[in-house]
C-alpha cells in the first residue's frame, strides 16, 4: 500500500488512457484539421472498432459469435480494415452534404451503429456487452503488465503519429488544406475533391477504429455504452480543440491534457462531502463544455497553432508528382 | 503558455490534496453510475450505502473507533468511466474494498482490467450479468443482487413444488431469457421432472402457433415460458389459449407487465399464469429495520437496489472488522466469514451487536434488507424472488417465494 506506487500505476493508467485517446484525436484532425470534415459520430468509428477485434481475438462463448481467438494483431488490422469499409460506404451518402450537416448526418450514423451493437444480440451480446478480452502482457507480473500495454499504446501513437505528419507535409496534405480553405479553388486547380475528402474520412475513421480496438483490450471489455458520445465524441472534440486543430503535436497534447483535467477532478470532488461529490460529478462534465467554450472564444487556435509545412523546402519535384 | 502553466499548478494543488488518508479514516470505494443512463436510480443506492454507513459510525465505528469513509467515484455505467474510476479507488486513494459499480458492463470492465490484477475486493449491489459468475476473479467479486441465472431455478423449485411433471419450454433468443432457460431445464431435470420440448424462437414473429403445437406433443402440463411480453410473450399466451394448446403457463419477470393482462384478459389468465421477479421480502424483520432508517433519512425504500446499497456498505464494513484491520488482502476470505450461512444473525443497524460479537471471536452471519447473504463459490447470492399471479382484482398479486 505504498503511496508513491499507487500513483505511479495511477500515471500509468492516465497516460494509457491518454494515448488511447490520442490517437482518436489524430484520427479526427485528420478529418477535421485537414479536411475539414465535421465528424460528429466519432463514437461509432470507434465502437465498430473495439467490436471487431473484441469478437476476432476471445475464446468461445455462448453469448455471442466469436471463438477465433486471432492474434491481436489481425485484431487491430481487421478493426481497422471493416471499419475502412463502412466508412467508405457512409462517405459515399453522406461526403456531399455540407460541414453542419455532414455534422447532423453523422450523429445520426453514430447511434444507428450503437442500436445495432445493442440489438444484434447473437453477434454482440446486446447490452451485456463483449466480457473476458484478452490484454496483451496481462500475463506479466505486475506492474510491469501495465508498463507493457502502455508502451504498446505510446508505440502506437508514435506510428500513427508520425504517418499523419507525413501526409500533411505531403502533397495530400496540402491539397487537403486547399480544399478546407477553398474548395472552388481547390477544384478550379483540377483537384477531383470529392475524391479526397473521401480519403480523409476513411483514414480518420481507420484510425478511430485503431484507437477503439487498443481501449477494447484494455478495459477487457466492451459493451454499447462504451460508445456513449459524452466520453467518445464530444470529449475527442474539446481535446483537438484544445490542442490546436490540425496540429498533430496539439491534438496528443490535447489528449493528455483533457484526459488528465477529466480524471483527476474526481480526485478533488471525492473529497467534498457526498451530496456534493455526487453533484460534482456533473460539474465535471460541466466544465469539459466550459473549456470548449473558452478555447472556442478566446483560443480559437488551440494551445499549438496550426503550422503550415514550408513552401520552399518542398516545391519542384512533388508539385509535379502530386496526385489529382 | 500561460495556460499549461495555469495546469501544472491545479496539478500540484491535486496531488498535495490527495496525499494519505487521514488518522483514523478507513476508506471503502463506492463506486456508481452517477451520472449517466441510470443516474436516478443510482442516488437512492448510494443513499442506502450512506445510511449504513452512519449506522457504523454512529455505533463504535470499524476496529479501534476508526470512521469509515465511503469514496464516490463515478462509473458512470460506462465500462471506460468504471476503469478510471477503479484506478483512482485502488492505486490514489488506496481503498480497503469497493462497493459497487453499478451497471453489470462497468462491474466487468472494472474488475477485470483493474481490481482483479490488484487484487482488491469488490463488492457489487446492482450487478446481474450472468458472465460476472464466470470471471477468474481469485474470490475477489461478490455481489449481493443475485445473477439472472438463479431465477431459472426459483422458478423450477415453484414448478415442481405446484405439482408439476412435464413441462415444455420455450425462450426468446436472447442471452437473458436463453441464460435463465438454461437453468431452468437442468435444474428442472435434477428435481426429477421431464422435459417434453424444448424450442427457441425468434421474438416478433406474427404467430408461434406451429412452434407451440410442436412442443405441445408428448402431454406436456405446462408452458415454461422465457420471453419479454412485448416481443413475444403475450402472443405466445394468446396463440396458446386460442388453439387449446397450453392452459398453464410459468415465466420469469420479462413476462411481468400490465399489459399482460390488459391484453389477454385477467379471466383467461387467472391461476393459469405465475410469474417469477426478484424482489425484497418486505416482511422480513431485516428489511423493516433498513425501511424505517431509510424512511427517516427521506428516502423510498422500495427505490431498486436502494436495500442491496445499504447490504453491500454493511458487509463491507463487517468484513473490515472481521479482518481487525484494514488490509486489502484479508477482505476477501472476511466478507465470507461474516455473510453466513453459520453463526449468529445479525440485521440492518445492529452494528453495535455484530461489532462485539466479532470481538468476542464469535460467528456473523449478516442476514440483509435485501435477502440473505450466504455467498456461493462464485461470490453470488441466490436472492429472493416473489411470484405474481392475477389476483381477485383484476391486478398482479405479489407473495414472496419460498
């Protein structure tokens, strides 16, 4: 019961949690940042994702399809590949509308995704939910089973991280801000937009779905309220915004951070006595819009602005390769 | 970045607050959905695991007149919410035990990614999922509300006692009517009773007529029923009673609504239909003891699981005592010396008495406002159930099951 340890593996399950959280906010910068795609149902990216691979990867179960026990690896790609798919089919209806509706229409998506999860009871196990997931290094002693699927988590925010950033500086990337700026622009310098709003979205969403199957393994288990948009959209949204939309440093900041904000209150209102810490709890949730609203106002930018990759280092040659 | 700086002073502010328990403080996690989908029903559990809570307290306190402090922490009915909220009980604020979460996927996700590694126990009011049963959990997860599955056999113990040989079944196909079905055949079997037919089917059908005329073959005396009445239900009692098919039907709570009645007709149904819903038995000497305190703290005690808050509080607090100190890892083999089905029998609020009984080293056996607590290998309680049959009224008449 040493004190230093608790809150070491405390820090430890933040900064998993965190991360998790990271990489959602660089799957929505890239819709969003580069883009300029409002995706508000990012909790079905992510749910579709965590039920992929809570279904490939446990052992066999009365209570819902399942028993292939895959690695976690075919776990993640597969989350991320049928997620790809469906993406691509929701892209297709509804790409063409504009930024406050494609807003609406993906709300929308997002619960017809929840209600399936809920009433599809021989795939998903409806509202019980997916249980006994396996974790990886869950086998190691403790706390270094923690330190291990923490590392797996920073790993993956590193790879993906570092796959974003290249896209923005490159020649997709910029197209991809032409078309946020000014889309009749972008189009009158030949660029096929629809086409690469499209990739946008999918990619977001393939990263979304990343981030759901890395929290399936690491709750153990899922069911339809982990898709709630309290914890699942609106929260991804105030993190990007916070760091700064289109900034990749800014979004992992922003997860951090908020996550950090989110968590520990609790720590201080658990403290008041109970009526109030009942009540605070609200408060928490109060203040995650009360910071949105300050960024929103005050911030616009976020705590890390955007950066434009530099012009001059990286005309000629991709100019001419660049893809249309 | 005067912002980040704003931060990390708020964060150092969090981590002076937070640094130890005070002298004489024992903490307990209480863990639950306060906010979220079930957040009303949440405040009278949590209002139940207060009051007894003061009833400790107020009666010498745990061991040598330590205060026990229950920690709120928000799960939220969300396994992610339940995961950082355990992670704060266990490894920050350094609880003895937890009580609660509330929701059964918040239970799961809890216990399996953080207090089972850590090896804390926890101790669930309003938890039913059958697959919380199954968990390796080292006898570390204990509930007080009994699983779904038991039902199955209060309703097969109800059948065989009524008389009762051959039954057909039907279930909806879902997890929870499939999960109490299955129960209810092998344990119906073990009491020694045949079963004639056994047949899923597909909820919202427009007619189950040739279904049930096959499960009707081989002289069946009743339908044993595992179906919500809105989905299937009702049509299944219809189709049975138009086509003279089955004339007794048994069932557990999906089936229980008014709209039953409504539907079919209360003359068609009467001492032709029992319905099976777990309950608290309200006259019991425990759950007076916890209704009067409840109702002088401004409270409904009938409010859902409000008695399994009050029982899982006080069961925490036995265990505690039990151990003779507040060490996590003595909890657990505690919380099974305390809870019976041996020694003497304590009820809601008599802390004073089962505290000395400990201290002269004599046997607890906690009997709580919700039920008797005699924990099996699982952690789970069997609970109470009452049965519903359609009374002199017109109404559902409730009686508890014994």
């Amino acid at each position: 019961m040493d004190a230093l340890y608790g809150y070491m593996l405390y820090g430890i399950s933040l900064a998993t949690m965190g991360g998790i959280y990271a990489v959602l906010t660089l799957g929505l910068n890239v819709q969003w940042g580069f883009a300029g795609l409002f995706n508000a149902g990012i909790a079905g990216f992510f749910g579709i994702g965590a039920y992929t691979t809570a279904i490939l990867t446990t052992s066999a179960t009365h209570r819902h399809i399942g028993g292939f026990e895959m690695p976690y690896i075919v776990g993640f790609l597969a989350a991320m590949l049928i997620c790809g798919v469906i993406a691509y089919l929701v892209g297709k209806v509804c790409l063409r509308l504009r930024s406050d509706y494609l807003a609406i229409a993906t709300i929308g998506i997002a619960e017809i995704f929840r209600l399936i999860l809920k009433n599809e009871t021989w795939a998903t196990n409806g509202p019980r939910g997916v249980s006994e997931i396996p974790k990886p290094f869950e086998h190691w002693p403790e706390p270094w089973n923690q330190f291990g699927f923490l590392l797996l988590v920073l790993v993956v925010v590193a790879i993906v991280y570092v796959l974003v950033e290249v896209a923005r500086k490159s020649p997709w990337g910029r197209v991809m801000t032409a078309i946020r700026e000014n889309e009749p622009s972008a189009k009158a310098a030949g660029k096929n937009v629809e086409n690469f709003r499209m990739e946008g979205f999918v990619i977001g969403c393939m990263i979304m779905a990343l981030a759901g199957a890395l929290m399936a393994h690491y709750l153990k288990f899922v069911d339809p309220n982990a898709t709630d948009p309290l914890l699942a959209t609106f929260l991804v949204w105030v993190m990007l915004i916070v760091g700064g939309s289109a900034n990749n440093k800014g979004a992992i900041l922003g997860a951090f951070l908020m996550w950090v904000v989110w968590s520990a209150t609790e720590i201080v209102t658990s403290r008041l006595p109970d009526e109030l810490a009942i009540r605070a709890a609200y408060i928490r949730i109060f203040l995650i819009g009360l910071m949105l609203q300050i960024f929103l106002q005050k911030f616009p930018q976020g705590i890390l602005p955007e950066k434009r990759p530099d012009v001059a280092k990286s005309n000629g040659n991709a100019e001419t390769k660049m893809a249309d | 970045m005067n912002f980040l700086k704003k931060m990390a002073i708020t964060a150092s502010a969090i981590a002076m607050l937070s640094v130890g328990a005070q002298a004489g403080e024992i903490k307990v996690g209480s863990a639950g959905g306060v906010t979220g989908p079930i957040a009303e029903l949440v405040a009278a559990i949590v209002k139940g695991r207060q009051i007894a809570t003061e009833h400790v307290n107020s009666n010498g306190g745990l061991l040598k007149g330590d205060t026990m402090k229950l920690v709120i922490a928000d799960s939220a009915c969300d396994p992610k919410a339940a995961v950082d909220a355990g992670n704060k009980l266990v490894n920050v604020e350094q609880v003895v035990g937890i009580i609660g979460p509330s929701c059964s996927g918040a239970t799961n996700g809890m216990v399996s990614s953080v207090t089972i590694p850590a090896g804390v126990t926890v101790l669930s009011d309003s938890a039913t999922a059958p697959s919380i049963s199954e968990l390796k959990d080292k006898d570390t997860v204990f509930r007080a509300s009994a699983s779904d599955a038991y039902q199955g056999k209060a309703i097969a113990d109800m059948v065989w006692k009524a008389g009762k040989k051959k039954v057909a079944v039907t279930y909806s196909n879902d997890d929870y009517n499939a999960g109490i079905a299955n129960v209810f055949v092998k344990e119906f079997k073990a009491l020694g009773g045949e079963v004639t037919g056994n047949q899923a089917h597909e909820p919202n059908k427009a007619s189950y007529r040739s279904e049930l005329s096959t499960l009707a073959q081989g002289g069946p005396e009743a339908l044993a029923l595992f179906a919500y009445y809105g989905s299937s239900g009702i049509t299944i009692v219809k189709n049975s009673l138009e086509n003279g098919l089955f004339g007794k039907f048994y069932a557990a709570d999906g089936m229980f609504d008014k709209s039953v009645i409504g539907q079919i007709g209360a003359d068609n149904l009467k001492d032709n239909i029992w319905i099976t819903q777990a309950a608290s038995d309200t006259e019991d000497a425990s759950y007076k003891n916890f209704a009067e305190a409840f109702k002088a703290a401004g409270g409904d005690p009938e409010a859902p699981y409000a008695a399994h808050g009050y029982d899982v509080a006080f069961l925490m607090a036995l265990a505690i005592e039990k151990a003779g100190a507040a060490d996590r890892t003595k909890i657990s083999a505690a919380l099974r010396e305390v809870a019976g089905p041996e020694g003497e029998v304590v009820r809601p609020g008599e802390w004073a008495k089962a505290k000395k009984l400990i201290a002269d080293g004599k046997k607890v056996n906690y009997q709580g406002a919700a039920g008797v607590n005699d924990f099996d290998a699982n952690g789970d309680v069997t609970g109470l159930f009452s049965v519903n049959v359609v009374g002199d009224d017109g109404n559902w008449s409730r009686s508890m099951l014994k």
